[in-house]
C-alpha cells in the first residue's frame, strides 16, 4: 500500500539546485512525498519503488520552479491594469511558480484610509491563500502603507497574517524618516519590506531617490533598476555599496541600469543579494517569460554563468523571502520545472544557449509534487520533453 502521494521525477540530465555555492548537484533523479522532497541523488542508489508518478525527463534539466519577487495581482487570475485574464496561467508556462506580491495597487478604488488599506490587505491575503491560479502560489496582501499608520496597525496586519509591506512610495508615505518609522515597525512584527526605487512608475506615483532608500531600510531595494525609471549610476552604485540589502533587477525596468547593478553585487562578492522580478502587470503589460528572459540576458550580456542566474530567480528569493520553494533540498516543497533547450538553438546545450542570450523551452511544471502544465504553450519549444511514464 502506499504511504501517501509519490512522485520520482528520473533520467535528469542537468540538476540546478537554486544554490548559489553549487548551482548543480550531481544527480539525475529526484523523489517527492506528498509535495516535499525526500530525495535528491543517484536513480540507483535511491528508493523509487511504489510511486505514484513518475516521470521521465529523458535527458533534459530540472530546475527549481522560478520564483517571481515582484508582481502586482489584484484578485484571481485577472489584472485590471491591462484588462487581462490567466495572466498567471501564461507565467506558469514561462516557468513561474511562485510570485510575491509587491502591493495589489491596480484595484479600481483602492482604499487610502487606514482601515481600507488593512482590510484589501487581509482579504488580498486571503483570496490567494485560498485559491491559486493554476497551482501559482501568490504570496499576496502587501499593504502600500500611508501616512498615519501607528504601530499598532503594523500589530494588527501581522497578527491577521500579512506578511509583505507593498512597496514603499507608492502611498503617500515617501519621506525616509516616515518610511524608515514604520518599515522598522513592520519588520519588528516579522512583515517584510520593499520600496520603489527610481522615477515614478505610472501618474500618481513619484520619485524615490537614494537616499529616501537608504534611509528607509526596506529589506529589499526593490526594481534597483527602476520601474521604469532608474536613478542614475552612481546612486545605484551607492545603494549597492551601502547597504546589504536586497538588490531587485526587474523586467520592467531599465536593462543596462539591471546588468549595472547586478555587476556591482559580484565586485561586492555579494551576488547573494540578486533577486529577480518582472513588475507585472505594470504599464508595459505582462511579461509570461519574464524571469526566462531576465536570466537570459544577464547570463549573457552581463556574462555569468547560466546556471548562477538561475539562482537569482530561485534560491536567492527563497533565502531572502523566507520560502520553502525554489531550492533543491531535502524537506522543502517539490516545486520544479523540467526544461531543456529550445529547438534550434545555437549553443553546445541548454546552458551554453541561454549564456548566448536565448531562451530554454519549458517542458513540464511541478507544484507540491503536482504536474501542473506539460509542454509550454509560451516558450519556444523544447527539443525534448519529459514523459510522464505511470
Ligand atoms: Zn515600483
């Protein structure tokens, strides 16, 4: 009889582990119980008997399933930015599994007074809490916090369950001597923080500056590279410098400034501290391969190697976000993708091609030790997939 719910992912030919100090294990198969991982090594040295699926992945990489750090859902799978549906859906096949939310600021309406606020942010926990879009887990209720807040609502949102301040700048709170209040008063109840760095995003918002940044002490920097606006060189160069942390590069912002920041975290030796995010849905849409794209172009323009720019959109925002997903050990949750090169890509294999700029086509998508998607609908297509073979 079985114990519970088995899945024995074999025949991995690339094992990405999301760990910055050895992107790739030596393994080709992996075991999953009832969502978490119970086994990373050799097919022949570990039990696969009895399992309830098994899948073959002939060959092809398995990674982590990508984690997005910055995105901004309102409610289901529907974004009233660009009138959108299954816009979470379209992430799962470019490799997304996992987003965190960086404040639901697209509601039509969204409350400003303090009780609103709290409120959208409970309900906006909850509503992902209880449903995830095709398997997504959304990490939402981020509240854009405003002026007037005491510590006590900082109490009051974390007893409730909220976790994540929506970014800082985005409300009326854009001081650093505020900011800096009540950040400290959020995290000293375990919400962690972002702020908006750069120009404004969209009318209504407005210009975080450096400074107000590092006055604030948000646990990440968020868009470094601005969204879309970035600050100039050299205060992005200050931020890097002068605190330790996080250094969110989005798809939405300004690229040169991204691979800017991104090199200033390796001369630090602090490459720990990049995370990767696409600000969606944002102004310029909806980017389903966003995080693909983004470790593309810094593996390749930004020449690091595949596999560490991996890390940036997998285990580095496991670290930093305190997530049971986006690392290959032992007890954490079987979130994972199953990808390999793209047809006719250039490049001796899938690394190699992506370090050359190009994109891997995902193959198949695992939440909780769950096939959620086969091949992508999105992605250009692998050349070769995994099977589910029972
Ligand atoms: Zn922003």
């Amino acid at each position: 009889m079985r114990a519970g719910n088995k899945l024995v992912v074999r025949n991995v030919g690339l094992m990405l582990s999301g760990k910055l100090e050895q992107p790739i294990l030596d393994a080709d198969c992996i075991v999953t119980l009832d969502g978490k991982i119970t086994a990373i090594g050799y097919e022949k040295d570990l039990d696969v008997s009895e399992a309830s699926q098994t899948i073959d992945a002939k060959g092809t990489a398995l990674s982590p399933g990508l984690i997005d750090s910055h995105v901004h859902p309102v409610i289901g799978d529907y974004t009233p930015r660009q009138q959108q549906l299954s816009w979470i859906d379209s992430c799962l096949h470019g490799g997304v599994t996992c987003m965190i939310s960086a404040g639901e600021v697209h509601l039509p309406g969204r409350p400003k007074d303090i009780v609103g606020l709290k409120a959208l942010a409970i309900a906006s926990q909850r509503w992902y809490e209880n449903f995830r879009p095709s398997g997504v887990k959304v990490i939402a209720g981020a509240p854009v916090i405003e002026e007037g807040m005491e510590e006590e609502d900082f109490k009051e949102l974390a007893a409730a369950g909220v976790t994540l301040l929506g970014e800082v700048g985005l409300g009326s709170v854009k001081a650093g001597d505020t900011a800096k209040q009540m950040v400290s008063w959020a995290r000293k109840y375990g919400i962690q923080s972002t702020i908006h760095t750069g120009g404004p995003s969209i009318p209504g918002s407005g210009l975080i500056d450096k400074d107000v940044v590092l006055e604030a002490d948000a646990d990440i920097i968020g868009h470094i590279n601005g969204g879309h606006t970035a600050l100039p060189d050299d205060q992005i160069l200050c931020l890097c410098e002068q605190c330790t942390r996080g250094i969110e590069i989005v798809h939405n912002g300004n690229e040169r400034s991204g691979l800017l920041a991104m090199r200033a975290a390796f001369d630090l030796g602090q490459p720990e501290r990049v995370i990767l995010g696409t600000d969606s849905p944002a102004g310029s849409g909806v980017q389903p391969l966003g995080i693909l794209r983004m470790i593309a172009m810094l593996s390749s323009l930004g020449d690091v190697p595949a596999e560490v720019a991996f890390c940036f959109a997998t285990g580095n925002t496991s670290r930093m976000r305190e997530l049971d997903c986006g690392i290959l050990e032992i007890g954490k949750a079987a979130d994972f993708i199953i990808i390999d090169r793209a047809q006719h890509a250039p490049g001796k294999d899938m690394l190699d091609s992506i370090h050359q700029g190009n994109l891997p086509g995902v193959g198949m998508t695992i939440i909780d030790g769950e096939v959620r998607s086969t091949r992508s609908r999105n992605t250009p297509p692998a050349e070769t997939l995994p099977e589910l073979v029972e």
